[in-house]
C-alpha cells in the first residue's frame, strides 16, 4: 500500500502539457533513472518532455542516455534556451544546493513545480510533494505512480529504473529494502530490465585509472575509535598521478564499511574549487544525516553528503570529531 496520495499528480498531468525534469548535480543512477523513467511515463500520456541537468552522468551510466535527451546545462543547451514549459519537476532531491546551476532556471519560472524525492534532507522549493522517505529509492517512486496511473514500461524505461532501485539499494542488502522493493523490480524484470546487462553497465566497465585510484587510497584507510571508524580521502593529487576523474571516486567510501568492526565511514575528496566533497555512512543505530544537514549538506540516515569549503586537511578534521561525537556518544 503507498504511503502516497497519487491523485494530485494525475490532475497535474491531466491539466498540463509540457514539462521540464532535472535533478541534482553528479546524477546517480536513480536520479537518473527516475529521470528517465518519469519522463517515459509522461510520454506515454503525450506529453512534452525535456530534460536538463546540471552536470553530465559518469561514464558508468552513459548507457541511461544513449540517445543524448538529457541535456547538460551549458554544453548541450543554454540557460536561455531552456524551454518554457507548463511543469518543472525535481526528482531524487529537495535540497536547492543540489540542483546546481539549473536552480536559477527552476527559480526564476513561475511556473508550478513538483518534487518526487525519498531524501529526509529537504528546502522548500515552492512544490507539491510527493515524498516519502521511507521509500528505498525514488525510481521505486516513481514505479509507484506508474501502477497508480496505469502505466507500463518498455524494456528500457524498466531497465532505468531497475538501475535506479538496485543501486541506491546496495544491490537489495541495504535495510530500505523491503518486499513491495523486490516485488517491483520482479515487475521491471517482467518488462524487459536485465539485472546481469545492467550490473555490467554500472559495475563491470571501470577504467585502469579507477582500478589505480582505488588501489591508491584504500591501501592508506585509516581506522579509529575502536575500529568503529574507517575513512579514505582523495586528494587532488590522487586524481591527476591515476588520471582518475571525479567520477572515479563515486562508491569507494562502501569499501571502508566492509572492515570488520566498523560502523561508520566517509571519504574526503579534494574538488578543483577548493572545496572538500565527503561522502558519509553507517549502519543503524547511527544517523549521519543530522550532522550533514548542521554542515549544509544532507541525504539519509544512513547515507548522506556536504561539500565543505577550506582546507582540506580541515574538512577531514571536522568530519572525524563529528564521527567521533556520534560514536563515543554510544559507549
């Protein structure tokens, strides 16, 4: 049973025509997948769709957008160039930080917005809401309102969304995973999601420079507070002796969770801005979303990110002792 009241959605979609999808910057495969998915849904009622994001996908999830439709903001199209269109709608966050450089597109419309997101983190965009946080992904969201809505897949959409639910479920081991989340990608599976082609695409297709990368920075984790703690960082120098990218970085703070003991972890990565991105998890009973919201940043309880400005060796600092608090608090 949804925790969501779909019905509003209809009626936007009944009453409107053409509508814009973003989502936040550096998209993951469900916001990219719930992107995709949302906008394969809308097609199938004859809508117009366009769809801008802030950053490109990495290279992992180049198989999303095969046919270019989702637009890079300042690459492929313009900020002027952007379309008027009757809806915007955000998915997989509703933090405004998170939406990058299309935020300034999204504000200065008047049009009527629409969030679909499962993040706790969240401002307040002037939307309707359809949120739940509880939810193991937003493409499961989005499988939702298509089953309220009447709306089946083709073997692409299914395979987006199937991308989208599996990865922000660690592959179905993390604890949002729940039945209805198996029963719905048994769906998406029925029509026509391959999960051994998608895992490939996602898992299977890294770079040398990535493999160096890795090999890298996981040779000097460290571990603290009893072996409860485990952290990498990713200096800039890192990047440029593996001609790793930024991308290269993305899943690597999972690693630090596979050490005996621990409880929590976080990877610092050095940005060219000068800022300092930190990817922070643990297991229940902690939360590490609480303590990423207090630095501006936000996501889940057990998963969640900020981008800190200042020196690096600083951010790391402020990002053990907030580990530490939330550690030693326990004992």
């Amino acid at each position: 049973m949804s925790r969501i009241n779909w019905a509003p959605l209809k009626n936007i979609i009944e009453r409107h025509e053409s509508f814009l999808i973003t989502t936040h910057v550096r998209p993951d495969a469900d916001a990219l997948g719930s992107q995709r998915g949302l906008a394969s849904l809308l097609e199938s009622f004859g809508k117009e769709v366009t769809m801008v994001n802030a950053t490109a996908p990495p290279a992992n999830l180049n198989f999303m957008n095969t046919d270019g439709e989702v637009k890079k903001l300042g690459n492929d199209v313009r900020k002027d160039e952007v379309p008027d269109v009757d809806v915007q709608i955000v998915v997989d966050t509703s933090a405004w930080q998170q939406l990058g450089a299309i935020r300034d597109v999204i504000r200065n419309s008047d049009c009527p917005r629409v969030v679909i997101d499962h993040h706790v983190s969240s401002d307040d965009l002037g939307a309707t809401e359809f949120k739940d946080v509880a939810s193991a992904a937003t493409g499961e969201l989005i499988c939702e309102a298509a089953e309220y809505l009447g709306v089946t897949f083709d073997a692409d959409a299914a395979s987006w969304l199937y991308a989208a639910i599996a990865t922000d479920t660690g592959w179905f081991r993390f604890p949002s995973t729940t039945s209805q989340t198996m029963r719905t990608c048994a769906t998406l599976m029925e029509q026509g999601a391959r999960p051994d082609v998608i895992y490939n695409h996602i898992h299977e297709q890294r770079s040398l420079a990535r493999v160096h990368l890795s090999s890298r920075v996981l040779g000097r984790m460290q571990v603290e507070c009893g072996g409860q703690l485990a952290w990498i960082s990713v200096t800039r120098n890192d990047l440029e002796a593996t001609q790793a990218v930024l991308a290269d970085t993305e899943g690597l703070v999972n690693e630090c969770l596979t050490v005996a003991g621990s409880k929590a972890a976080f990877i610092a990565v050095e940005l060219p801005t000068s800022q300092v991105k930190c990817s922070l998890r643990c297991r229940p009973p902690y939360n590490v979303s609480a303590f990423a919201e207090r630095l501006g940043g936000g996501g889940h309880r057990l998963a969640s990110g900020v981008t800190l400005s200042g020196e690096f060796s600083d951010a790391v600092e402020r990002i053990r002792k907030e580990f530490q608090q939330i550690l030693e608090s326990d004992n």
